[in-house]
C-alpha cells in the first residue's frame, strides 16, 4: 500500500525544520480548506444554476459571476475562522478589509477565481494568494506590501485539483487532491523548477491584442514566435500552471494603440497585489523572473493601491531577461 505525503504533513515538517511558528500553517490550512469548498461548488455548479452572472458589476468595473460571490464568501469566511489575517486584500472589494481588530499575524491578497470568463465554459480557473507578515515590531501601520516582502504565493487550480505553492526562500511545490479530497505531495516529488531547454518553452498572450502592443513588444514577439510553441487559455492561473511545467513566457504587455483611446491600458491590466505579485514570486522560486512594461521587477514595485495595476512578463529567465533588455534599449 503507497501513501503519499499530505500537505499538512510536509507543512509541518517544514515549519519544525527552519525552527518556524505554526500559525502560518493555521493560515494554510484556513486557505486549503476554502479552495476544497470552491472546488467543491465549482464541480456542481451546473446542476445548481450557479455558472452565470451575478448581474453586478465589481470595484474593477468587472460582470461579476455567481461563483465569484459564492468563492470570495467561502474564503472570507475561513480566514476569519483563522484569527490569524489582520487584513485581507480581495478583487472583489475596493477596499482592504480587516478581520482581526485584536491580532492577526499575516496580510493576504487574493483572486478567489482567477479567469472569470472561463465559468460559464466549465474551463480551468485559478484561486490565487499571497501571503505577507504584519509588522511584528511596534504598531502596525496597514501598508499594503511589496512582492519582495512575501512569505508565500500559491494557486489552486480549480477543478483541476493542482496545488502549486511556492515558500520564501525555500522553493516551488505542487500537490494534488486525491480521492479522499486530501492534497497530497507525490512521491518523489522534487522542487518544481521552470525547465532550462528552450525546446520545450511556450509563448502564452492574447495574440487578439498584439496590434495594440508597443512597437518594442511587437518587435520581440516577430523576431521570436517562431521558435516556441504558443498556448493561451485566458487565464493566468491556468497559463501560468503549463509555463512551471513546460517553460516559456507569460505576457500581458500594456495596451497603448487600441482604435479606441479609452480602452489603451499604458500601465497594464493585471493587479499587482494578488495576480502579477503571485506568479512573480512563484517563478523566483522555480528559478524564473518576472517584469513589468518598464523592465523593472515585479517584486520591487511598491504598491500604491489595493488594485493598483500593471503589464506582466513573467516566466523563464532568459526569455523575461531578453524581453527586459528590448522594453528598455529604445529609453
């Protein structure tokens, strides 16, 4: 009889091994057990009549879907079960929310459905997180965090059943849910790292947009298209999930040359905080980079809003790096 390693186990071990608390894994287990539920509504979703709009629209100017409510519902309700959240940065509200007045260790920034669009289709969507710690010295004063102040990332893939979770410091790990709806760690499993041979790397944006990218971008996509395969979901979660395993590059350049004005995007489209900050430090983690339209790192950019925006490049180094190195040389 084989039994792989549950999470919670190798989360424990990790914690005694670097002599670390075990709130953070009250935390863990808070958020794993949200995405069990959202996985859970996800799959009889259709039967229930749960897959459509919610007919609202979001602080992002964004048609809400009915599992978007019932997914943000389910997370909120267990990082408040948790006691360790002091406040909680969701796509949903405009506003961060606090959860504990009396204690809370941890800052969290979260997606509940990553790709939105794909409900309605039963496509792949992604609960993405970011983890970050209070300020444990003196008074804490709900700055939102940098990437480079992250103590882990993850992204369930919904329905998929694929836990990718990366540790500051530590690495990229991914786990599965098996029948009993446990995540587990399968055997032999190794630290996920983004593959180093350029056969197997793939191209991942919306090529419908690629006439509104800057000049630069559309330079660099011309010159290097043909020498990788390209696979886009539209999702980030999902897209990104098929880079850590194949290689490549994910992008969503700003849009500056669309035929209607208000629709350009000059600082980009993703939000920093809970989207462009997840994938970016999962991909330090595997070895990888991540930048924005101006070649600067994700991880470096000080927030300057909950939602604050931006363009997003992100995937094997050397591909991220000759990308950085085009963004920049016409400056």
């Amino acid at each position: 009889m084989k039994l792989e390693q549950s999470f919670m186990d190798f989360m424990l071990h990790h914690q005694e091994r670097h002599n670390r608390s075990y709130n953070f894994l009250v935390l863990l287990e808070a958020i794993q057990t949200a995405a069990k539920y959202i996985q859970y509504f996800y799959q009889t979703g259709s039967l229930k009549n749960m897959m459509g709009e919610a007919g609202a629209v979001n602080c992002q100017d964004e048609n809400v879907m009915k599992m978007d409510d019932i997914a943000d519902a389910i997370v909120l309700h267990y990082l408040r079960r948790s006691n360790q959240v002091i406040y909680a940065v969701t796509e949903e509200e405009p506003e961060p929310i606090r959860l504990n007045e009396d204690g809370g260790r941890y800052f969290i920034y979260y997606d509940p459905l990553d790709g939105s669009s794909n409900i309605k289709h039963n496509l792949p969507v992604g609960f993405m997180f970011a983890v970050a710690k209070r300020n444990l010295e003196g008074p804490e004063d709900g700055r939102l965090r940098s990437g480079a102040e992250l103590r882990a990332a993850g992204i369930f893939l919904i329905p998929n059943g694929v836990f990718t979770l990366a540790l500051a410091d530590t690495g990229v790990f991914r786990f599965h849910l098996d029948e009993t709806m446990t995540y587990v760690r399968p055997e032999n499993s190794e630290r996920l790292m983004l593959p180093e041979d350029p056969r197997e790397w793939e191209l991942s944006f919306n090529a419908s947009n690629r006439t509104n990218f800057s000049a630069d971008v559309r330079s660099w996509i011309e010159e290097h298209e043909a020498k990788y395969a390209f696979r886009y979901m539209g999702a980030l979660a999902g897209d990104f999930h098929r880079l850590l395993s194949n290689g490549g590059m994910f992008m969503y350049p700003a849009i500056v040359n669309h035929p209607r004005p208000d629709r350009n995007r000059p600082k980009g489209k993703l939000r920093l905080l809970y989207e462009a900050n997840v994938a970016a430090f999962i991909a330090r983690e595997a070895g990888g980079a991540a930048i924005d339209e101006a070649g600067n790192d994700i991880l470096d950019i000080k927030p300057e809003s909950p939602h604050h925006r931006t363009a997003l490049y992100v995937g094997s180094r050397p591909l991220v790096e000759s990308m950085r190195k085009r963004l920049r040389e016409n400056k």
